[in-house]
C-alpha cells in the first residue's frame, strides 16, 4: 500500500512483521523462563532441546557451506550476497560461520550510515578493535552543531555496529590528535548521555520504502508524526513541525531551486513558506532555524526511525 502524499493528510502505519532473527531469541528467551515456573527439571530439559535444535541446524548450515565450497560455488559473489541477507547474516554469526571477520563487518556498517552522516555534514572514522571487543571510533565534520547529533552517535552508530558485530562489547569515542574543524567533542557528547538525553526507541514504518524519488509523505505511528522524502536514492525523515511558525508541515511540498539539481530539492513548509534543505539535515535557508531530523535506517530488514525520548 503506497503513502499518502503529505497533502494528503497523515496516515496511520501498519506494524511490521514480528519475524526478526532478535524477536525470535527474545521470544525462546521468554519460553524458556515461562518453563522456569514448572520446576527446574522443565526449564533444563527446554534450555537443552533449544541447544539441540540450534547445534542441529548449525551443523546443518555448515554442512550447506562445505557442499557450495566443494561445488566451487562459494565465490565472492555468493559470500557478499549471503552477508547482505540479514537473516542469514545473522544465523551465520550465531553458529560462528560468518565469511568476514569483526574488522570487516564494523567497517561494512559504518559505510551503511555515512549517508546519513552525510547528511548532517559528518562523517565517522573507524580506528581500531581491540581483542576485548571494544571498539574505537572518531566522529569528524559538522554533526555537532545538528540538534540531533547524540542521537546520531548513540542510534545511528552504535545500532548499525551492534547489527552486524553483536561480539563487539562497547564503542567508545576517541578526540582528536590534532585541531579539526567541526570534530566533536567528547565531554560534551559524555554530558548529554550522563544527562540521559539520547534515550530514544526505534520505530518501524516499512511504508517508508514506498516513497518514489522526488516525493514527500506523512506518517503517524504511536502517537508519532514525521514527514519523508526520497531525494534520488536516499531517504530522509523529519519531525512533522516547521520551527519558523511552529505549525504542521502536512501539505509541504519539494521545490527545486533554479539551476539546482533534482537531487537537491528543498522543503518549503505549507504555511509560513519557509524552506529548508532537506539534504542537509533540514538546514534552515531564510534564516537559522533547522528541522529536526530523525536518524532513518534498515533495522531487522525494515525502515525504521529513531525517536528521541524528548519527542
């Protein structure tokens, strides 16, 4: 079912699908303890069967890699399709049958948010992993003036690595060597989380996958509003308020400015007409004011956004 165009009104999303590899361990995890209530007889005897269960299938899919490799048909090709499966990814890393190391993977995920990095005028450099599993990274560019760049740090980040490196134990922040314009700061990115600002929830909206190139739409979910865009490849997603006159941004539209690129449309709200860039992070163009975006990414193979605890 395709969105509702924002002029259109807002939309109520549909759920997504509970079929996701972490809602299944969650959901074995919440058996298991239900067990629990019968004895402790009932609950190893279940902790025993799950264990046979997934060594049996862990067997199986090394079985299923011997056969494609003896066959010749274990290729890079094969590989770089497996690991992009989401599902099988993870099955893989579950029975330590991953065809690419921690090193790897972690790099493979910070390239999958840099466009959204990008977007705020940042980027993020990966420094090193240690055998403790700890992860060592650099923020660079401008996302520390964006008014969401702790969520970006906590969200975008660390759930894209912890997607793809679940042994990865815990990221850390580096400062920088030398004097870079735009670095972040690590105090103040280490007050804003002590202070507990960064507390946010995912929220799924698959609908999103349905907006065409050149297209913005409503959404409501949970009580949330957010309006998206899709401006060539790349989706963007914003808090449904235009900080100029403080109304909805229901009814926007995307206009291309003259000489510009189809790719670089701008959001002009519907009431007050103020535009914003909406590939830079909502950046204000008549004066300082900034949308609020909403970090947008694939999470359990649905579109998600994260939502601030403050929204």
């Amino acid at each position: 079912m395709r969105p509702e165009p924002v002029g259109g009104g807002l939309r109520e999303a549909q759920p997504a699908s509970l079929d996701s590899l972490s809602e299944t361990g969650e959901r074995i995890d919440s058996l298991l303890s239900a067990l629990g209530t019968s004895g402790p007889v009932a609950q190893q005897r279940g902790e025993d069967l799950v264990a046979l269960v997934t060594n049996l299938y862990g067997a199986g899919l090394e079985r299923l890699l011997e056969v494609l490799a003896d066959a010749g048909r274990l290729d890079p090709v094969t590989l770089d399709a497996l690991a992009a499966d989401e599902l099988v990814s993870g099955l893989l890393l579950v029975h330590g049958l991953h065809p690419y190391d921690v090193t790897t993977r972690v790099a493979a995920a910070l390239d999958s948010v840099r466009p959204y990095l990008g977007s705020h005028g940042g980027d993020v450099e990966l420094l090193g992993i240690d055998d403790a599993g700890v992860v060592t990274l650099r923020m660079l560019g401008t996302c520390d003036s964006c008014p969401s760049s702790t969520v970006t740090l906590q969200l975008a980040v660390e759930g894209a690595i912890q997607a793809a490196a679940p042994e990865v134990t815990a990221i850390q922040v580096e400062p920088g060597t030398r004097s870079t314009p735009g670095l972040i700061s690590v105090e103040s990115l280490r007050v804003r989380l002590d202070q507990g600002e960064t507390t946010a929830a995912w929220l799924p909206i698959p609908e999103l996958a349905d907006l065409r190139p050149g297209e913005i739409g409503g959404f409501s979910k949970d009580g949330i509003s957010l309006v998206a865009c899709r401006l060539s490849a790349e989706l963007f997603a914003y808090r449904d308020h235009c900080p100029s006159c403080g109304d909805s941004l229901v009814g926007a539209v995307l206009e291309r400015r003259l000489g510009d690129s189809a790719a670089n449309l701008i959001l002009v709200c519907p009431h007050c007409r103020a535009r914003y860039d909406a590939r830079r992070a909502g950046a204000g163009l008549d004066g300082d004011q900034h949308l609020e975006p909403l970090p947008l990414l694939h999470r359990d193979g649905v579109l998600s956004v994260a939502i601030p605890a403050s929204v």
